[in-house]
C-alpha cells in the first residue's frame, strides 16, 4: 500500500553541507543569501550538498554551493522550469510547462527529452517530480501561463502520473485539484505533496 498524505504547506531548509538529523541547528537564524529572484521554485540537492533551484519567470535554473555560499547560473531556457530532482546519476530532472515536458539534463547540461504528452495528449503543466529506483512521480496541475503560446487544454483532470523506466506512462490518481510539491519516502513507500486546495488527509490503496 502507499499513502498519500496531503499537507497545506511543505518547507525545504536546508543549515549546511553535510547531512544533519534536525533541518536547523539551535538558534539558528535564516540568513538571506540573494534577492535578485522574480519568483524562486523547485529546490534539490546533490549528494554534495549544492542547491539547484528555479526561477520560472525568468526561465533559468542556479546552483547554490553549499561550500562557497555563492550562487551561480547554471542553465539559461529550461522550458520554463518549476520543480527539480536529482537523479541517482546525477542528472538534473526539470518539470518544464512552457510545452508540458519533463526533461533532464547530464552534467555537462545535455538535454534529454523524458515525456512531452500522456496518451498523446499534452499536459496542463508538470510542476513538480520524485523519483525512486527510475520510477518518476510527478503532479500536472494546471496554472495558466501568459507565456503559453496557443495553449489549449487537452486533459481535463489534474492527474498524478507515474513514468515507468521503460517509459510508460500511466496516472496514479484522478481525484485531486491542483496537486503540487511531491516528495516521498522509499523506504515506508508513501508520498507527501502538496495540495493547493484544503482536503483532508487521504489513503489510496
């Protein structure tokens, strides 16, 4: 069974480089480290601590190193990115909605082309993904962007689809209303994500 659980609200902090049982040390004070930002989405972590994270409205992608405390910019035109994962080779994994896509980027930022549609439809707009053994979870929620060019809704549901490693791509869930952040935990095998409107908490067997 996996269950999934929906929050209002999920929090990514992040207090230093190595890995840390309490997110924050006591007492410690969140330091503003840039605010040149439109609109900061879709943090993840490498395994050495640095940050990628989004900012969609200006369509690039930075990396945060946790060793310099300095910011960089590490893609320009990413499809529009909002959510990000790292994958187990190190590949970064963008939810991209300016054309419904999932890509993914190798570290010397070669893109590859994970998923463009469902059924051969496109979708409303992947916003964010986890991943467990190849297997990608991701929410399409819909946000209408000004930036679409002649969108037109082609799934009328909200869905959470899960891409198989051979690429099949099949809908895990129907019911929501704009589902948003996801993460999971692979060892109890149950999700966590974020819900944009209140429901209770719900089991799906």
């Amino acid at each position: 069974m996996k269950n999934f659980i929906i929050y209002s609200a999920l929090v990514l902090s992040l207090s230093s480089c190595s890995v840390q049982k309490d997110i924050t040390k006591p007492n410690e004070t969140p330091v503003l480290i840039s605010d040149r930002f439109s609109f900061t989405e879709g943090p993840s972590a490498d395994l050495n601590g640095n940050v990628f994270f989004t900012d969609q409205p200006n369509d690039k992608i930075y990396e945060w190193n946790c060793e310099t405390n300095q910011i960089s910019e590490f893609l320009n035109k990413t499809g529009r990115a909002n959510g990000t994962y790292i994958d187990s080779e190190g590949n970064l994994l963008t939810c991209s909605d300016e054309n419904g896509e999932i890509l993914s980027y190798s570290k010397n930022k070669v893109k590859t082309v994970l998923l463009s549609n469902f059924n051969g439809k496109r979708l409303n707009g992947p916003n964010d993904l986890w991943i467990d053994k190849g297997f990608i979870y991701f929410t399409d929620p819909l946000y209408v962007r000004d930036y679409w060019k002649n969108f037109k809704q082609e799934i009328d549901k909200e869905n959470l689809y899960l891409r198989k490693p051979n690429g099949e791509i099949i809908t895990v869930d129907t019911t929501f209303v704009k589902p948003n952040g996801i993460i999971g935990n692979a060892k109890k095998m149950n999700f966590m994500f974020l819900i944009l409107v209140p429901e209770k908490p719900i089991n799906i067997k």
